[in-house]
C-alpha cells in the first residue's frame, strides 16, 4: 500500500500541484523507483507533456507503454491527466496480481490484466487474484481498496475516472468499502457483459525498449 499510495501523491502533485500541470503519459512499473525505505518516486520524464488546467490536448503520435496506455488516448490522441490516471490504475493490478499488463503466454482469458481482473471480480474471485509470491498479503481491508480504487481507475470513460486528489483521499478512507463495494460490483458485471477493451485494437506497433508509439 505504501508504494501505491506514494506513487499516487507523487502523480497528484504532477497534476494538481504545477501549473502548468504535468502528464507524465508513461506511467508503469519500471518508472516506479524504490528507495532503501521502499518509497516511490516517479522518473523517467521523457514522455511528459504539460497542459494549462482544464485543458486537453489532441496528437497524431500516440506514445506510451503496450497495456498502460488509456482507450481514449489510443483511438484518439485525446491527452489529459486522466490517462495516466488510467495508466495507474493498471499499475495498481499489476502490483496486486504480479501479472504484467499484456502477456500474450497466458490463456485467452488472461492475456488482459485489466479484462480478467475486472471478470474475476465480477465473478466474485478478488481474493483469488493476488500474486501468491508477495511475502506479506495485505489485510482484507487494504487489499479490496486498493482493487476499488483500481477499478475506479480503469472505467472505459475518462470522465467517470477519479483525479488523483480524490484517488489518495479513497486510498486513505477506512469507510470507502461500505460506500463502494456495491458498485464496483454492477461496473465489474456490466463491463464483463458487455466486452473488454481489446489492446489488439490500439493501433500498429513499433516497440523500443518496451515503449511503444503509433503512429
């Protein structure tokens, strides 16, 4: 909990404490650094781009990391905060589950984290998602909200994601879960009914030390 709540007040303060504010448009596991104390701190800036408030920003070169990158950014080139708040989210499974974002390895079912996450809750199987090697489980508590708040995170709408203020103040409640427990369960169902996003959809690929950019 404490590398993903760090992560998240290091991307608030990029998005809520600059001005302009900082999209970090690569958000993902190997940009997350640890210190001796297992703090994290956000690098490698080289994608960033900065954005007055309240504004987005639209690109004909769609760049990030395979699996990280938000629906929107990758069909439209539609750039705000929300994406790497999508990004996030997808770290947040990632931490939870130690599965990468992609892995074309794994059965049908399980070449998406985000699809089979979001199917394993709607299914009623959240404890069964936690990576078996991590040395110390979280408490019930911990863990299913940080899987709220990564659901939250991942919504196919921009719009109904949170900004990352809101994603510390979740992360911090002790009363989230009686409030959000009913409705992470009509998202994870409605969106296992109706289809997952698929990553084959994202557009030709070209990959670089794992960075990829369509074009």
């Amino acid at each position: 909990m404490n590398i993903i709540l760090g992560t998240a007040k290091g991307l608030a303060y990029l998005h809520e404490g600059l001005e302009p504010k900082v999209v970090h448009r690569d958000v993902k596991a190997s940009n997350i650094l640890l210190d001796q104390h297992w703090n994290p701190k956000v690098s490698d800036f080289g994608l960033a781009k900065l954005l007055c408030s309240e504004r987005s920003y639209v690109t004909t070169r769609v760049m990030g990391t395979f699996g990280y990158v938000a629906p929107e950014y990758a069909s439209s080139g539609m750039l705000n905060e929300k994406s790497d708040i999508y990004s996030f989210g997808v770290l947040i499974m990632e931490i939870i589950s130690g599965k990468a974002p992609v892995d074309y390895t794994r059965p049908p079912g399980e070449v998406n984290l985000v699809d089979w996450l979001k199917t394993m809750v709607g299914d009623r199987k959240s404890e069964e998602v936690v990576d078996p090697r991590m040395p110390m489980k979280p408490s019930p508590k911990a863990f299913k909200r940080a899987l709220l708040v990564a659901i939250r995170c991942v919504d196919p709408d921009a719009r109904k994601r949170p900004k990352m203020g809101h994603v510390i103040h979740m992360l911090e409640m002790d009363d989230l879960l009686a409030r959000e427990e009913c409705k992470l369960d009509r998202d994870s169902s409605a969106s296992h009914s109706s289809g997952g996003y698929n990553p084959r959809e994202e557009g030709s690929l070209s990959r670089h030390d794992h960075r990829t950019r369509w074009y």
